[in-house]
DNA sequence: TCTGGGGTCCTAGGACCC
DNA sequence: TCTGGGGTCCTAGGACCC
C-alpha cells in the first residue's frame, strides 16, 4: 500500500509568517517557553547557520546581526494551524493518522505508484491553499521510508517539495545508499554507533542485513527499521491512537528557586494544569509522580534531582485531589540547601472516567457528590475567561517564579480576522492564551 | 547572567509463584 | 563440593521522537 508523511516546512516559523506575510523572506526564529532555547527557523535562519536547538543567548548576536526576527513560542495559535492543516490532509486520503504536531501520516490502497507523485503535488498545493502553510511529502510502501523521503523532499528543492520512493528493490536501493545510518528514523546515536560497529553505515546497509543479526545487536526496535527499510510495513497508518497514556506539566523557572513555599506554588499550578487536561480527555489518573531539578548546566551549583510518586485512591481528575498528593510529593521530594531549576507533575495510570467503580462507603475515598460539579464549572469559567482564571489559591499570587515569554507576535485567536480564509475548513475551536 | 516540554516503547532485572 | 526450571508481573531507566 501506498503511504505518506505530510510534514509542514518550519511549522512554528510557518504560521508566524502566516499571520503577518510582511515577514516573506525574512530570516524568523522561535523561541522555547522562558524564551530559552530556538526550536523554529525559517529557512533563511536556516542559512545563517542558527542551528536548532541552540540556547537563544548563543545566537542572539547572530540574530541581532542579520535583523531575525525574534518570537516567544505561541502554541495556542500553533495548535489552531495544525487544526486546519489535519483537516486539510485527511481529505485526501482514506487512512489519516495525525502524527505530531506539523505531521501526518496517510494511507492509500490500490494508488498505483505511477500516480503518487502527481496525488503528491496535489495535497501539497490544497494545503498551502487553505491554510497558508508549505507542506513536504514524502511518499513509499512504510513510514520509515516516508519519513526517510520527506526529509530529503525538504532538503532538496529539486523536487519541489514531493519525493516517491521506488517500490523496485534498485531504485529503493539507490535511494537509501544516500541516507547514512545515523539519519534513519528511529536510529539515534546509541543505535547507529552498534550499527556502525556492525559495519552498517547507510540505510541500504541496514535493509541488506540479515534481520536475526540486527534483532541480536539492537532488538526488535531495529529489525523492525530494517524491515521497514525493505519495504515491508511494521507500522500501519492507525487513526486512532488510543486514550494516552500519562500527562505531563513541567515547566523551568524562570530563575532559581529554594524556598518550599515557591516550590509548592508552582507544583500546585502544575498540578492544577495536569488535572484540567486530565479531564479535557475525560480521564482519571490512579497515581502522580512530582519532579524537581537543579539546574544541569551550572556546574557550579550542588546538582540533586527529587522523584517521588503518591497513589491516588480513589484514581481522579480532582483538582483538589491532585493538589495536595503532588503537596505530599514534593515535601519528599524537596531537599534543603539547593537551587531548583525545574518542576513538573506526572500523571499515570490513566483510565476513562466513566468506568471507575465507585467507591464503597467506609473504606475510605467516599465520593464527593459536588466534585463533577465543581470541577465542570471551573473548566467552563476557564474556557470563556482564559486559562487559570479560575484556580487553587494553593497556585499562587505573586508566582515569581513564572518565566518569561516576552516576544509574543501579539496574534490572538480573538482576533480571528488575522487568521488566513479557510472557506473549506470547520471553523476551528477557539482557544485562549496559555 | 541566559540552556524547552511532552510523549511512547522496549529492556533488564527483581520479586514472586509453582 | 554439590544447590531446578520455568513462568508472570512490575518497575526503573534507557532510547528515541517531535
């Protein structure tokens, strides 16, 4: 069968240009949340050499140099392009899988390979259509072969935007003798040092291998690649995921922090933030681990990470509940005489809400009849009032230990005129600013 | 001075059982 | 001195991804 990965081109930098096309041809760079680090570049940031990744105060010479222009991530407006964007690419194909963020992996049976390029070329123009974002495609019989042919789709402008991979064992062959190891899907640099060590050192190496051999030195991970890389599919195009697995809220300091109380605030907000998504999937969680961590880089600063998990019996979506094991975590957790740096609230073993057992009167976790209640009140007066303006007092007022994210392109989502035309596309959801 | 955040899957090893 | 052989389940941590 055939199968794609639509990955839209600089997505963050994309959408930014999206709303103010003054910036065409401008070199654009994002930032991370705290305005830490660049994890968007447009293509001509590219060519300045800014590399992905790079702390922002590594650069901001370079920046300043060349006139980038400079901006906090907005993931809010991010998410709302990547709405229209999977709407747009769902149309065009019987199965859909929504990937990430700026990915998408879609199926078609009975598509002849001979037409794939042109169906290619297609989606890529709808979309840019439709939502103002360049999309890349790469196109073959398994997705580690698709994200294989997307990347060089990018890289390469001589296919405008499109590569197919030949199902006939030469023209693969002659394609994956240009991928080297390291940059196979799936291989990092754990993996592609054994595979090296094992005198595999492209993607045609891999494929050609004996998979018994490459199952011995690197498991089923990596005899699945290889028999992607041949062709032979391991991973079908699934639209739907299933109910996930954990939820995570961490988020650094925006300096260093000791205090306990601080600490607890910003645990408490975590907190708060996990339960709240908990319940936008309609969740419960059986368990919490909260995290705390010293700033790695200061290697002049005694360095300690706390773990420390609490069950919650019976499992929730309360706030409140939430709230105070993640209190109960951290005052474990936390030791005296260091600097954080970093916080973060795990929730785990999640099931739907709707079909825990109630609890039985007089062991304990009674259930609170006003908590449903409550907590659907709270996360309505959040969704028309923006994100925490409705939250536990435990969260904090002076919350100096907040980040920045002071470069904001100032686009809003109530502000829907700046969003392009998209008379095609449902009209996204609405959402606030984080 | 300043260094992101949120996931999934697999494996190894220990506890425990028959 | 010699000291079974499987299983399963769980967890921590590694590896990788976007």
């Amino acid at each position: 069968m055939l199968r794609a990965l639509a990955d839209c081109n600089n997505f963050y930098a994309s959408c930014e240009r999206v709303l103010d096309p003054s910036l065409v041809g401008v070199p654009i760079v994002v930032l991370s949340n705290n305005d830490g680090c660049v994890i968007a570049r447009s293509s001509e940031a590219k060519a300045l050499g800014i590399p992905m990744g790079a702390p922002y105060f590594e650069v901001r010479r370079t920046c300043e140099a060349h006139g980038v222009r400079i901006f906090s991530s907005n993931f809010a407006v991010y998410g709302d392009f990547s709405e229209r964007v999977m709407t747009a690419l769902a149309e065009h194909a019987r199965d859909f899988e929504a990937y990430s963020v700026d990915e998408a992996f879609l199926g078609f049976p009975d598509m002849p390979d001979a037409d794939a390029r042109a169906l290619g070329l297609r989606i890529r123009a709808d979309v840019l259509k439709r939502t103002g974002i360049p999309v890349s495609l790469g196109m073959a019989a398994t997705k580690v072969l698709c994200k294989l042919a997307n990347e060089r789709a990018k890289s390469d402008r001589s296919h405008e935007g499109v590569l197919v991979v030949p199902s006939d064992v030469d023209g693969r062959t002659a394609f994956l003798r240009t991928v080297g190891i390291e940059d196979v899907w799936g291989v990092g640099p754990g993996l592609a040092a054994r595979m090296r060590s094992h005198g595999l050192l492209t993607a045609a190496d891999l494929a050609a291998a004996d998979p018994g051999l490459v199952r011995g030195f690197s498991g089923v991970v990596g005899e699945r690649i290889a028999l992607e890389l041949r062709g032979t599919a391991c991973h079908e195009v699934v639209e739907d995921a299933g109910p996930r697995k954990s939820v995570m809220v961490s988020r650094s300091f925006g300096r260093g922090v000791s205090d306990l109380d601080e600490l607890a605030e910003a645990v408490a907000a975590h907190a708060a933030r996990a339960a709240e998504k908990l319940r936008e999937d309609g969740l419960v969680a059986a368990s919490l681990t909260v995290f705390i961590r010293t700033n790695k880089h200061r290697s002049d600063q005694a360095q300690y990470r706390g773990d420390e998990s609490e069950p919650l019996d019976p499992p929730t979506d309360d706030a409140r509940a939430i709230c105070a094991a993640a209190a109960r975590a951290l005052a474990r957790a936390r030791r005296e005489g260091y600097v954080y740096k970093r916080a973060g609230v795990l929730l785990h073993d999640l099931t739907p809400a709707d079909v825990v057992q109630p609890a039985l009167p007089g062991l304990g976790g009674e259930a609170d009849p006003g908590k449903d209640r409550l907590m659907k009140a709270v996360d309505a007066l959040n969704r028309r009032l923006g994100r925490e303006a409705v939250r536990p007092a435990s969260t904090g007022f002076e919350r100096a230990w907040k980040g920045k994210s002071e470069l904001k392109s100032g686009a809003s989502l109530n502000d829907p005129e700046r969003l392009p035309k998209a008379k095609d596309v449902p009209k996204p959801r609405i959402r606030f600013h984080e």
